[in-house]
C-alpha cells in the first residue's frame, strides 16, 4: 500500500477543497520518496551513449480514443485526448512506462501544448485541478469523466500502471467516506500527480490543460513531455469527437 498512515486526516471542521489539498499532498509524499532529489544525469553522447533521432509515434484506437506512443532510450510515453466535459479545461490521458535502467519523477509540470499559432499551455498543477473541479464542475460531470477514464484505462490491455489511477483511486475511497465527497475522491484519483518510476513502473493520469476561448478542444497543435530526461512530441490534428 502507499504507506496508507501518511494519508489520514480528519474531514471534521475542514472544507472539502482544503481536504482535498492535504490528501493530494500526501499521497505526491508517499509517491514521490525523496523527490527533494534531481533524478540521475542520463549519459550524454559524449560519453557512448547512443542518441536518438526523431520517431514517429505508434498510433492505434482502443474503445473509441485515439492513442499515440513514443519511445526514447527506454521511456514509453502514451497520450490519447479525453473528449471535452468539464467547463474550462481540456484534458489527455497520459501514461509514462520506466524502462530505463535508473529512477525518474514524472509530474503534470512536465507537459505543455503548443498551439498552431505559438501560444503555449502550461498543465494545471494537481492541486489546482482539483479545486477547480469541485468549485466549477457539477459532481455528475466529474463522475462522468471518472467513467469514461476507467473505460479507455482499462481497456488498455498491455499496460498496467504500478503507480497510477487504481492506486490513487484505491487511497481516496478509503479517505472520501463521506457520499458527499465522492466527486473530490474522483478528480483525485483521475489527476495525474507527482510519482518516481523505478525501474519497470509505470503510471497514469489525466493532464488538464485550462482553455477559457470559445473553441471546447485543444484544436490543432503539439503536445510536448518533457520528461524522464527525454522529449517526446506529439503531433495533434483536427478535432476529437464528443461522447
């Protein structure tokens, strides 16, 4: 378990936002030990490590979601854009499988998306995300978006997150007692937070995008990871369809 004694905190007293942040804030603690630490300098060409050049990314559907994965010196990143349900945001399903030889952070903070006409998005930190649903969002659009995130995540044969939603999912049920905070115990689960990969690990989340124009998607653009010492770019076309 993610060193479930960290987690424990009283609701009595408190909102369900500042809540929220707590538990949010313990469960990046238990995923993310010693995360004070710069994850291990990859080695540079210099040195014989061999370079990669760019890749096209591997595309396929699964349950009506459009995927692309890339890999680079052993990181395998996949992304598939969520159809919009939540006023202000958009959202894409990620997923960052370690199979490199050393341990990396993945974070929200490590995505960004670059529209045609250079505007860039930075992702909405998880905190940030959270509140924002419960104050803005009706508690059925984030069930909704829960539901439809266990649909396509779940569906992903091949991959299996060690450190991902079912975990986090796991962890706010057993806080969010209360039927009344069963939306906050959603968009926690569903949010992607800080978590160290080791070797062999893996995790998922939804990465939220804040988009207050007149347009409802991400529209035409790149959706650039910079992470785990590797940049991934994915090229985005079009428009994703409503469910």
């Amino acid at each position: 378990m993610m060193g479930m004694g960290l987690l424990m905190f009283s609701i009595n007293g408190c909102g369900v936002a500042a809540f929220t942040r707590n538990f949010l804030a313990a469960l990046i603690l238990t995923s993310v030990p010693g995360s004070s630490q710069q994850p291990p300098t990859p080695p540079s060409e210099g040195n014989g490590a061999k370079k990669e050049g760019p890749s096209l990314p591997m595309e396929f559907q699964s349950h009506g979601l459009d995927y692309e994965a890339l890999t680079r010196n052993g990181i395998t990143v996949m992304m598939a854009l969520l159809p919009p349900h939540i006023k202000d945001f958009n959202i894409v399903q990620v997923t960052v499988t370690n199979g490199s030889l050393v341990s990396w952070t993945v974070k929200p903070s490590d995505f960004s998306f670059v529209r045609q006409n250079g505007t860039t998005l930075q992702s909405v930190s998880a905190d940030d995300v959270v509140e924002s649903l419960l104050e803005k969002a009706s508690r059925n659009d984030v069930i909704k978006l829960q539901l439809l995130y266990e649909d396509s995540i779940y569906a992903l044969s091949n991959f299996r997150a060690t450190n991902g939603y079912e975990q986090r999912r796991e962890a706010a049920m057993s806080q969010f007692v209360n039927r009344s905070f069963k939306a906050a115990a959603a968009a926690s689960a569903i949010t992607l937070i800080p978590a160290k990969l080791k070797p062999g690990d893996s995790t998922d989340g939804a990465v939220f995008f804040e988009n207050r124009t007149k347009e409802k998607t991400l529209g035409s653009g790149r959706l650039i990871a910079k992470t785990c010492g590797e940049t991934f770019i994915f090229e985005v076309y079009g428009e994703i369809k409503t469910r």
